[in-house]
C-alpha cells in the first residue's frame, strides 16, 4: 500500500498540469486529500543576515528583568533604538538577550591554523560562520586565502535535508543582496549556510537568476527573447486553462489562495519589467539599459551599489512568493557580507563626508560611528516588512497565516564591531512556528550586563565619545560576567529543530551546545 504514495509534483503532472503552472498551484493542499500524496509540514524558517555586527548599547531594550512583556510595543518606542522599527509588531516578537556566539569567541582565536600557519581572521569572519553552525572554523584544502570555513553543516540545511528534500522544489534557498563574490580574500565572511564541513552554499544575488529558477528556466529555450516580451505574455496567462481546470477541484480557501498566488506574481512581475526600465536608482554614467536575458548584465547590475535598496525589495518580493506558493520552506537571506563597505545613501540624515562615514558601513562599525544604528534601523524595516507579509499572506485551507507556522529570524555577527565581540549576540526572532515559541517577550539570558554599566536614560548626544567608553566599559565587565551555564547560539539551533518536531538534544560544537534554550518554549 506503501507504493500507492506518490510525489506531489507528479500527481499534479498526472492531471494534465503544465509545467509553468506547477510551482503556483503545488502548495494547495485541497487537491491531495483525496488522493495518497504527502503534504509539506507546515512550518517555515527564514533567516535574516545583516552586515558588520549591531552596537549593543543601541540594539538591547531598556528592561531588567529575566522576561518582560513588549507585546503593547512600549519597550521599543525610543526612535534611539535600532529595534524601534519593529514596534507595530512587537507582540510577535521573542527578543533574546545576552546570548553568546560561543564559538566565535577570542579564546578560539587561535583553535585551528590553515595549512601555511596563518591564524584565521577576527571576529566578523568567526561571528558569521559560526551564526547557523556552531562551529569553529577549520583550515585545509577547503578554505580560501586566510581564513577557514565552518567546521560542519548549518541549521537550514539540517532542516531541509532532514525534513524538505523530495517534498518541495527547493529545499531550501540561499538568497543575497550584493554579497561580495570574491572568493580569493576572506572567504568565511561570505557564507551563512553550510552543507557540511568547509562546504558553504552560494547565494544568488541576481533577482532576475533567481525569478527564473524559481517560476519557470525564462529565456532559456530562446536567448534572443528580451524578459519584457515574456513578462507582456504573463505565464499564468498561459495556464488560464490549468486553472479553470482545477478550480473544482480546490477548497474555497484554496480558490482564494490561488488567485492572490496569481495577483502576487503579476505584481512582481511588473515590478522586475520597472527595473529593466526605468534608470532612476541607477547612476547617470550607467548604460541606458540591461539585457534582461543577459545573466551577465543583470548580474553586473544587481552588484552595483546604487541599486542595493531595490535589489533588495526584489528579493524579498521573490522570496515571499517562493514562500506563499510552497517552492520551499527554508530560506537564509544576506544583506550583503560581514564587511561590507557599502555606503547607504538611500538613508536620510546620514552624512558620507565625516571622517566616521567616509569608509562606510565597515569602517563605521570600527569607529562606533554615531549614524550605526540609522542603518541598522533601515535593516530592522526591512525585517519588519517581512513580518507583515508572513502575516498577510494565508495559508492553504485557511489554517492562518504564513506569521503563524513559521520561524523568522534575525541576527547579525558582533554586538560590537569595533571590538570583534561576540557575547550578547543580537538575536530576534518572529512568529510562533506553530505554537512552538512564546511571542511578545524580551528574555534575558547570560549574565553579561548589569545595568549601572550603562546609562538610562539615553544621552541625548550619542557621538563616539559618549558611546566608546560606556562599550569598552561594559566590555571589560562582559568578560568577568559570563553567567552560568553560558548559553548560546548552539542551544538556540537545538530549539529551532526541536520546534519543527526533531528530537535532537545538541548542534554545533557539543562542547558549547546545553541543550534547547530555556524559557522560550510556548
């Protein structure tokens, strides 16, 4: 009876369903309950990466207690905060603080040595290979220029192996914006997601790649085709017959789903036709147009600096709808690499001719800048907006909403770049994935604070002689306070698999992992 199961692609290539409109309708799970076919669980993690680390004493809320309630968005109400962008919704919030990327720490510095007897690089390049993996780095044929890789595979990919492989087209999606591809100089501050021990996965960082992998191979049988002319013949146009086909066939719920699968992607595609045409967020000495059949040149345009805001939001876009349609469950996302440059001129108030501003995000990070927490601000928006589409997009068979059974999570490498310091680690988290997760609540972990270290109010002028020596301060307490038992990104992986209903017990390096995180179980 076992051999009577058959996949869900193939069920719905044995209902005459064409290939384009497969990826729009494979999600729908009213037309397999009548038939032997599995059915994807219905949880989702996605992972946020953001660049150069997040300057603690702007990133934490000013509460002092082991759990305190945010849900009604007062904790998060200073425009001073870089989490204030997220208070219309905090209910759905789990903030995690003073947690540790233990593995990262300077006392591991010196751990492993790469073949020809260099030490591996600094905190950035530590801090992010160690985010998803709970690994040390590792030298050996694998690693690139001075720095190792990740020493064994990340959660996403222990997620999607274990439990989407075979079950949606892609396991899982490694998405970037203008992650630098350089791999000839520190390789490790590239890569978030790993299949195993110094084998990292590439992000794509061209939306118009990505569109086509994710809604059918576009061009690919004709070159000369231009994207336009596609796009002006919409593939769901194609397959208005495939839908009126099934729409017997579909729950109510399920109707509805579709047509918003069909409305979403008529938008996006719109939206990627605007940014072949239109030259505002491009340079005035950039050529006048981009081949949109052309991988090189979309490539080329996707990597321009200028264009990282709208790169950005056209990924974001793509990665929903991959989300909402049931094309994978899994998603790791970067804002570009742990030292990016990048100047974010889109950004108001930020002047790039100060001395602070001129190397940009980096070099800021490095001189406590005081317009940091303007761009991680912009970064906290940006996580914001994925929180509202989760929340409005619905699930199939009218089960709630996509905010309701998945996991967001957002993080960046350091809480301070300038000291490489990889203690009270910068960690949200939205949605319940299910009912797994308690919502609402910051939670305070280790004990690497005390709150007469820092001053509260905040200083109504935060310039870098204010906030250098309240951080070096606090600094120098962290490493006298580590709380017991020091717990960390390692029991954070635990509980995320633990709540997609996997049993294990450790992740990462076993000597760093206690188990699943205290006190955020639902």
């Amino acid at each position: 009876m076992a051999n009577l199961t058959i996949g869900r692609r193939r069920f719905l290539q044995s209902l005459g369903i064409s290939a384009a409109t497969i990826p729009f309708v494979v999600g729908l799970d009213s037309l397999y309950v009548k038939a032997q076919v599995p059915t994807v669980p219905k949880k989702r993690f996605l992972f946020m990466y953001t660049p150069n680390g997040m300057l603690y004493y702007y990133w934490r809320l000013r509460l002092h207690a082991q759990q305190t309630d945010i849900s009604d968005g007062a904790a998060l109400a200073s425009p001073n905060l870089i989490l204030n962008p997220l208070q219309p919704n905090a209910k759905h919030l789990l903030v995690l603080d003073r947690l540790s990327y233990i593995s990262a720490r300077g006392d591991y510095q010196q751990a492993a040595v790469s073949p020809d007897g260099k030490e591996h690089p600094g905190g950035h390049q530590k801090g992010i290979a160690s985010m998803l993996t709970g690994q040390l780095l590792i030298g050996g044929d694998g690693s690139v220029g001075d720095a190792g890789l990740a020493n064994g595979i990340s959660v996403d990919q222990y997620l999607a192996t274990k439990l989407f492989t075979g079950k949606t087209k892609f396991p899982s999606l490694e998405v970037g914006v203008q992650v630098d591809e350089n791999l000839n100089d520190r390789y490790v501050d590239k890569r978030v997601s790993y299949n195993g021990s110094a084998n990292p996965r590439t992000p794509n960082n061209d939306p118009f790649d990505l569109f086509d992998k994710l809604f059918g191979n576009i061009g690919a049988n004709d070159q000369d085709k231009a994207l336009r002319n596609y796009l002006n013949k919409s593939v769901l146009d194609t397959s208005l017959n495939d839908f009126a086909r099934l729409k017997p066939k579909l729950s109510g719920p399920d109707q509805q789903l579709l047509e918003s699968h069909a409305d979403a992607i008529r938008a996006l595609e719109m939206r990627l036709g605007e940014v072949v045409d239109c030259g505002a967020v491009t340079p005035p000495t950039a050529p006048a147009g981009v081949t949109v059949t052309d991988r090189k040149a979309t490539h080329d345009w996707a990597m321009k600096s200028d264009n990282f805001d709208t790169v950005g939001k056209l990924q974001m876009q793509l990665v929903m709808q991959a989300l909402a349609c049931g094309l994978t469950n899994v998603v790791t996302f970067m804002w570009a690499n742990s030292e990016t440059g990048l100047q974010y001129k889109w950004i108001p108030g930020i002047d790039w001719t100060i001395s602070d501003n001129k190397g940009g995000h980096h070099a800021m990070s490095h001189a406590r800048a005081v317009d940091l927490q303007q761009i991680d601000k912009w970064y906290a928006s940006k996580f914001n907006v994925f929180i509202d589409q989760f929340a409005a997009a619905k699930e199939s068979e009218g089960q709630g909403t996509l905010l309701d059974n998945s996991l967001l999570m957002w993080a960046s490498c350091l809480s301070d770049g300038a000291a490489h310091e990889s203690r009270n680690a910068p960690i949200v988290l939205a949605g319940s994935n299910g009912g797994y997760f308690k919502q609402g609540l910051n939670i305070q972990f280790n004990d690497v604070y005390t709150a007469d270290e820092w001053a509260d109010p905040l200083p109504p002028s935060m310039g870098n002689d204010v906030v250098k020596p309240l951080v070096d301060n606090v600094r120098s307490g962290d490493g006298k306070k580590i709380g017991s038992p020091d717990l960390s990104n390692q029991d954070l992986c635990v509980s995320i698999l633990n709540s997609f209903g996997m049993e294990e017990t450790t992740f990462g390096d076993p000597r760093f992992c206690k188990g699943p995180l205290p006190l955020i179980k639902a």
